[in-house]
C-alpha cells in the first residue's frame, strides 16, 4: 500500500491570511475561559469583519483589547465559533495541528499497550484517535483500523485546514491510507468536490479492512458504514461481556455487526441469539464470527441471529418462555432532542421489562445508553425503577462511561453510560 494523495485534495480553499477580532459576552468569555469548545451565534458582540469564511481563524479580545483565546469562525453553524486554544497568544499552523493531534494519539497509550500484551492479535488495534471537542479539535473525528484513518468532518471548519490534518493523522498514528467520512449536515454544503468515503491517501485494500479488540478480529466499512465504520465506543463493555459469558446463553439485541455477540462467543458463551433490525448488519456480525472460526470458544457457540425489531423480539421470546443467563441491550440513541427525552426513558424503561422476563434468576442484564441528552443519573434511575416495578431486584455488579479513547472535557460530550446488573426476582429474595 501506497501513501500517494489524492488529486481529490487539491480543490480545496487555501487557509486565509485574514484573522477575525472577535468580541463576545461577558458570560461567553467566562465559558470561553472555562474551556468549552461552543460559542454560539447570540455570543457574539461584534467582529471585524462581515464576511468570515468556515475556517477562518477567529480571535477572541477581553474589554481590555487583551487576548482570550483562538477558535475557528463556522458562519453557517449556530455554533459560530468553535474553540481550539485559551490562555496566551499561539499560532495556529500545520505545526500546531500535528502536535495537537500528536499529543491526543498518546493519551491513548494505554490501549496500544493492551493490544502489544494481547497476543493472539493478527491485526492493528481499532480506536478514537482524536475524539473531537474532548480532544480540542472540535467537529473532527480520527477513527483508527489497523493501518486505515477516517478522518470525519462534522463541520466545514476542516476543510481549508484538511492537508494540515491529514499530514497530522499520517505522522501520529502510522497510517497508510485515508478515508474521508462527511456528517449528513455537510453534504449539503460546499464540499470542494469531495465525497463521504473518498480515499483521499493511499488505497483500500480489496475486501473489508480487518482490525483487531482485545485477541479478536473484526471488520469496517471504512467508506459506507455506520458512523466510521464501528463502534468503537463500547469497546470495554465487549471485553468484559466476554469475560462473563462463560457457560450463559445470550441474548444480544440490538446487535449491530455483532461486538457483544463475537466477545460472548469467544468467552465461551454456550449459544448466543442475536437480534437486529438490519439484515445487512446482521450479514457483517456472521462475518465478524467467521473471522474469529479460528478461536475454539467461537468454533463451539451456537449462534443464531433474528432479523428483528428488539421490542417486537424480545416480546415475542417471552411468549416462547425463553430464557437467557446473559442479556445485553445496545440500543441506538432515543433522544435526539431535548423534546424527545421523556420518550426515550420510556423506552428504556421498557426495554428494562422485557430484558428482566427473559433473564434467568440470577442472570445478568447489561444495558446501555448513548443519549446524550438523557444524563447518567435519569438512566440508572430509569432501568432500576422499571425493574423494581415488574418484580425483580437488581444488584449492579459495574458502572460504565467512555473509555480511554472517548475521553470527555465538557458536560455536552458525555453520552456513553452501561450498567451490569444481577437480577433476581423478589419472590426469591424473601
């Protein structure tokens, strides 16, 4: 494989000379000064200038006329200037970029050297290389697979900086190739004619690009999957499924391209039935089993899968009187606004019921949530509650957030919550 660029990249707008003065708030200056990354359209007091373009860099000044801090001006985002340095005066160049991206692929240290202890891994390790706003690079993330980065876009900010970024990713992570994701709002802007997927360095390897978690091999559609391709944030709760399935018969709703259903199998799940909406998903989870045949724990699970709304199965399991040691419930995120988050407890709340009518007594019930919207607090509350009201007791065994390669530096970036819970019935308890 080759580190050739693309022509692709050589339509894009040239970084601007011209820096914004910009004068905000008193109370945006405050949140400013506080480290969050948003500074919105009504925060701004004034500029310079009236015709900022994405991307250019904007200065913030106190009253004094004093330096505060440097963003990027997003003119078509409500969010219209996106934070990346407080404190003295920098420059904001290549340089600056690769060090930024340099010092957020460290802080990842501690996952390299899992993979490194792991062992049996074929493959580079899967992981969040720059986790956006948490990283101080915000509307941009780096996705790692092996020797393959996706770099996605979730502003127009990035694209004059793009080649500063892409030689960032190159020099930090060892990549050989890659791919170029844009969010959805971003495809109806002016992309320089780029597309969602395009192989900007590099090229793709025929077939999918095969990574490793933990001693297990997995595959992304780096250029037309969900997200950048995987999952990566549940990576730890995977692990540790695995490492409690031994013996269990599990049911993994929601199972997407099959990460919990792949762990529990190679952690000596007895069977495992997997259930999803999404025949296409569910086609990569078989695949991601066969890439692990190889692992006698995988060889010997019986797995069966279910093309399937979760509540429309779950409920229909129930009827059957089946039950399971292990469940484990992943949903997609309920609450897309705040208008929506009343809905979404229900939803959970449901969830909780039907997971607890299949669980064995003593069984384990592992569920998540990615609702940002939805806090930590409201979920627990939401999934005890519901089980305590259809008759069960729930010991929590672990509470989980975001793993070392999601990290979170404001409230807005917290989205990822699980809970293992011990489930048992009231009747026993007595």
């Amino acid at each position: 494989m080759n580190t050739h660029r693309s022509d692709l990249l050589d339509g894009l707008p040239e970084v601007s000379d011209r820096r914004l003065a910009i004068r905000v708030t008193p109370d945006a200056l405050r949140r400013i000064r506080a480290r969050h990354p948003w500074v919105y359209d009504r925060s701004i007091d004034s500029t310079n200038h009236d015709d900022g373009r994405p991307g250019d860099v904007g200065i913030v000044f106190d009253k004094n006329r004093k330096f505060a801090a440097i963003g990027l001006w997003d003119p078509n985002s409500p969010i219209r200037l996106r934070m990346l340095h407080v404190g003295d005066p920098t420059t904001i160049g290549p340089e600056w970029f690769a060090a930024k991206i340099a010092e957020s692929v460290a802080r990842r240290q501690v996952l390299f050297d899992r993979h490194v202890g792991s062992g049996r891994a074929a493959h580079g390790p899967g992981y969040r290389a720059v986790n956006g706003e948490n990283d101080g690079l915000p509307a941009l993330i780096v996705d790692c697979y092996s020797d393959v980065a996706v770099v996605k876009l979730y502003s127009e900010i990035w694209f004059p900086h793009l080649p500063s970024i892409i030689d960032g990713v190159l020099a930090a992570t060892r990549s050989t190739t890659v791919v170029l994701r844009l969010a959805r709002n971003l495809k109806e802007r002016e992309t320089y004619g780029l597309d969602d997927g395009d192989v900007v360095v590099g090229e793709i390897p025929d077939g999918p690009v095969l990574f490793s978690e933990g001693t297990l091999t997995f595959e992304a559609d780096v250029q037309h999957g969900q997200k950048t391709g995987h999952f990566l944030d549940q990576r730890a709760n995977r692990l540790a499924v695995g490492k409690l399935a031994g013996g269990k018969r599990v049911l993994d709703v929601f199972a997407s391209t099959g990460g919990f259903t792949v762990h529990a199998a190679a952690g000596g799940a007895v069977a495992v039935h997997a259930v999803d909406m999404s025949e296409p998903t569910l086609a990569v989870a078989k695949r991601n089993l066969d890439h692990n045949a190889d692992v006698p724990a995988v060889a010997a699970c019986s797995v069966t899968t279910q093309v399937s709304d979760a509540f429309d199965a779950m409920g229909a399991l129930a009827r059957t009187s089946r039950k399971f040691d292990l469940v484990v419930v992943d949903p997609p995120s309920f609450a897309q606004n705040a208008a929506a988050i009343g809905k979404a407890r229900a939803a959970y709340a449901k969830l909780t019921k039907l997971a607890i009518g299949l669980i064995e007594p003593g069984g384990i019930l592992v569920q998540a949530s990615c609702s940002s919207r939805v806090t930590a607090t409201d979920f627990f509350e939401t999934v005890t509650e519901s089980a305590a009201g259809h008759g069960a007791e729930m010991t929590e065994l672990r509470r989980t957030g975001h793993d070392v390669d999601h990290p979170v530096t404001f409230d807005e970036g917290e989205y990822l919550k699980a809970g293992f819970w011990r489930v048992e019935p009231w009747a026993k308890r007595r």
